[in-house]
C-alpha cells in the first residue's frame, strides 16, 4: 500500500512517516517547509533506515498534485498540510483560509479525478470550542470555534462530510487531536519552533534551555484542581500509531468518521511543568499571568471510541512525553 502524506515534515506528520515506514508501507510525502526543516526527511531515513519519495511543494499546487499522482499509485492520503498557530490565524485570517482550505480542496479534487478516495485527515478538538461536557465524546457538537485556525478544521471536517454525502465511495477519518507532545525517542525529530512559542510545551522546555527566561502561566482561576488550565497530553509518537490504525480503518470501511485521539487524562499546567522538573531534574521558572483570550478551563477525551473502532489507544505516560520533548530539544541544540 502506498500513502501520501501530506505535510509529513511537520510535527506530527514526521512521526507518523516514521510509522508508516516501519509498518512498511510505501510512504510518498509532501512538503514545502513553511513550518520544518528539509533535514527532516534524511532524519526520518536514519531513523527507519528506509527510503521515501518526497515532493517539495504545497498542497494547493495542482499541477504538482497531478504528478504525483501519475508518478505514484496512491492507495490512501494523510492530509497533515495546514498552518496552525491560533494567534497568527487571528492576526492572518485571510491566509489562514486561503491555505487549509485551498489545500483542501485542490487535494480532494486531484484524488477524485485518480478515483483515490481513501484520506484521513488531521482535525482538533478545537472543533469542539467550549465543550459541553467532560470528558468529550465526539458526538458533541462542534462548530463554535474562537479563532479562524478552528474554524477551518470545522469547514473541512464538513467539506469532507459534504464530499462523503455525494459519493459514498469515499472512506474518511477525522481524527481530532487533543494535545501532542514529546519527540521520537532517538532525538532525531521533535518539535522545535523558531519563533516564541505559542502551545506550552515548547515554551516549557525553551525556558529549561534558558532560551526564555521564564513561563507565562495563563491563569490560575479556572475551575480545574489548582486553578491552571487543564488538557489531555498526548505523546505524539501514540498519535502517530493511531494514523496507521486510521488508515486500516479507511482501507477497510466506507464511510466518513470522527475519532478523538487523547489519553483520556488530564493534566493541569502546573502539573505539567512539575513532572517536567522532576523528571528532567531542571529548573523550570513561571510566574501567573492573566488568562489567555479564547482558552477554556479543561479539555480532554472520551477515548472509548477509537480504542472500539480503530482498536487504538494510548502508551506512553506523562513522564515519557516530558522527558523525550527535552531530549529532543537538548539533542538538537547540540548538533546545531
Ligand atoms: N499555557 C500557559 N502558558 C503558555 C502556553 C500555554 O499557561 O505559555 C496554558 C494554556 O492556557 C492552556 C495550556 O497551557 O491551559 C495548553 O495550552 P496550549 O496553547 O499548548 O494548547 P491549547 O490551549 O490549544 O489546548
């Protein structure tokens, strides 16, 4: 069977090619480096010891689209490709729109013209806005977002419902996402970004490096158990296992579903940077800051479902993800 995977430099879809490749699949990736790095794709070959084809580009170039699937006999697609900061999709809203929904939709069109039909697609359980209940099953209802970076993981989820409605051939998983963490363990790939980041943990390890000087913690007045926000962490080596159980899933069914992928536990930001210092041995500095607009008190899963339906369910604990993101941000600052 051969996979494309789009955006599979990236965070996430770097780990999942790992995957692939070591459940030996054929992996085709594409990639324009907007958010990675091109030594990614030698790192993953390192890892698995394995060869990949890979297209440098953007998903929304359907000429190149088109040659990747008259050079390559693509059985299935993991759609990563996306931006995906919330801060930046409020200040950039237009380009936010532009991009993952282009994408999109240039991808299912080139697939439909190849009779490719089989895609699994990376959603969030930003879709599901301020949940109305824990833990979050994924038959609430989404759609109320906070920022447009939400709102396109909702517009796709129903474009690709809407494509399923018209052509029930399609196979479609969505997988929501709660919050990926950690590294490979090899401390080859990780996630590392160059700007001042924006989701916790690598702002926690970049103060650990003494990159930062010291954390913001969004508030401690939430009704959570010492007032910081709670989420459920998830080591992304687990999420990138629950692709390759998504994509038995859309080679096997026809049909469209959505799967949560979390632990099912979860873990408050003091939490977090505790069991950081402790299984790090590093000093972590934070002070409380006012709440952070658009967040929620708590967010995490009801994993019952994927662990039915995909036969998946989460490993790696707590003191994994904390001390694989260190590593991988220790390894890569001295090989740099
Ligand atoms: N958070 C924080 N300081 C930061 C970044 C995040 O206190 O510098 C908190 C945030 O308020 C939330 C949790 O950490 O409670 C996870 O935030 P992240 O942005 O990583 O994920 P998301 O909010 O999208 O679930």
């Amino acid at each position: 069977m051969r996979i494309l995977v789009t955006g599979g430099t990236g965070f996430i879809g770097s780990h999942t090619v790992v995957e692939l490749l070591n459940e030996n699949y054929e992996v085709v990736v594409i990639d324009d480096f907007s958010n990675s790095k091109p030594d990614v794709v030698d790192k993953i070959k390192t890892i698995t010891n394995k060869e990949f084809k890979f297209y440098e580009g953007n998903v929304c170039d359907k000429e190149l689209l088109q040659i990747i699937f008259k050079e390559n006999k693509i059985d299935a697609v993991i759609h990563f490709a996306g931006f995906k900061a919330v801060g930046e999709s409020v200040q950039k809203p237009l380009m936010y729109y532009r991009n993952n929904l282009d994408s999109t939709l240039t991808l299912c069109e080139v697939m439909n013209a190849n009779n490719v039909k089989n895609i699994v697609f990376s959603s969030s359980a930003t879709v599901y806005g301020n949940p109305k209940g824990l833990p979050i099953k994924e038959t609430f209802p989404t759609g109320e977002t906070t920022n447009p970076y939400g709102a396109t993981k909702v517009m796709i989820e129903r474009i690709l419902k809407d494509i399923y409605i018209s052509d029930n051939t399609w196979n479609i998983a969505l997988l929501r996402y709660f919050n990926p963490i950690g590294a490979h363990k090899s401390g080859l790939i990780g996630e590392n970004p160059n700007d001042i980041p924006n989701n916790l943990m690598p702002y926690i390890v970049k103060v650990a490096t003494k990159e930062l000087k010291e954390l913001n913690i969004f508030g401690n007045d939430y009704d959570t158990v010492d007032g910081t926000g709670v989420r459920d962490y998830i080591h992304v080596v687990d999420l990138a296992k629950g692709h390759i159980k998504a994509i038995e899933w859309v080679l096997k069914n026809n049909g469209i579903d959505a799967f949560n992928l979390g632990t099912g536990n979860g873990y408050s930001v003091l939490e977090l940077v505790n069991a950081f210092k402790k299984y790090n041995n590093v000093d972590v500095p934070y002070k409380i800051v006012g709440r952070r607009e658009g967040d929620i008190g708590s967010c995490y899963a009801d994993v019952s479902y994927a662990k039915e339906k995909l036969g998946w369910e989460s490993k790696y604990d707590i003191e994994d993800m904390v001390k694989d993101s260190y590593n991988f941000v220790k390894n890569s600052t001295l090989h740099m």
